[in-house]
C-alpha cells in the first residue's frame, strides 16, 4: 500500500520554510530599497550586504535542488533561443542603420543649400 504524501500546504513539513525564506528576503529587498529614499548612505551600504547574502543563500540550496536533470536538458533550447533574439536584435539593428543612412542620404540632396 501506498504511503501518503505530506502536506505541502502552511502547517506540517513546510511550515519553516513558510516563516522566513522568499518572503523574508522579499521583505528585506524591499526594505533596502526603500532606505534609497529615506538615507541613501545606508542604502549604500546596504545593498551590497544584502546581493551578498541573498547570493550566499542561493549557493547554499543550490546542491539541494531537485531538478538539475530537468534544468540541464532544458538549456541547449535556452541557449538556443538566446542566440536567435540576439541575432534578430542584430539584423534589426543593422537594417535600421541601413535605412536611416539611405535616408539621410536622401534628405541631404533634397535640402537646398544656402
């Protein structure tokens, strides 16, 4: 027979996880973002301990994350269709710059001088 799954709702396994984590570090951002405002010196400081922390805690869970497999088959097609937006950018960006020079060319013959 089958042994049924825990809870994952507020109570039971997750309850820590529901104390602090994503939103405490949510909070803290916000936090510190708002310090911006109100004495940028701290914010200043701040800030960087605060990338610094949420980047620590990151690296801790991420030995413990359950779907590299998945993760992993999924970026070839990622980075796939990183290349493919960056080459669109790049044919965009050179047809505005040939049209905008064809342009101009034509306006500039078009003008009188004076």
């Amino acid at each position: 027979m089958a042994k049924p799954k825990p809870k994952r709702g507020a109570g039971g396994l997750w309850r820590p996880v529901a104390l602090g984590g994503l939103p405490l570090a949510a909070a803290a951002y916000v936090g510190v973002d708002y310090l911006r405002h109100l004495s940028p010196v701290w914010h200043g400081r701040l800030r960087p301990a605060l990338w610094a922390a949420l980047a620590l805690a990151t690296a801790a869970r991420a030995p413990f994350y359950r779907r590299w497999d998945a993760e992993v088959r999924a970026a070839p097609r990622f980075f796939a269709a990183i290349a493919f937006m960056l080459a669109a950018l790049l044919c965009e960006a050179i047809s505005v710059r040939f049209v905008s020079t064809v342009l101009g060319l034509q306006w500039h013959r078009s003008v009188p001088f004076s």
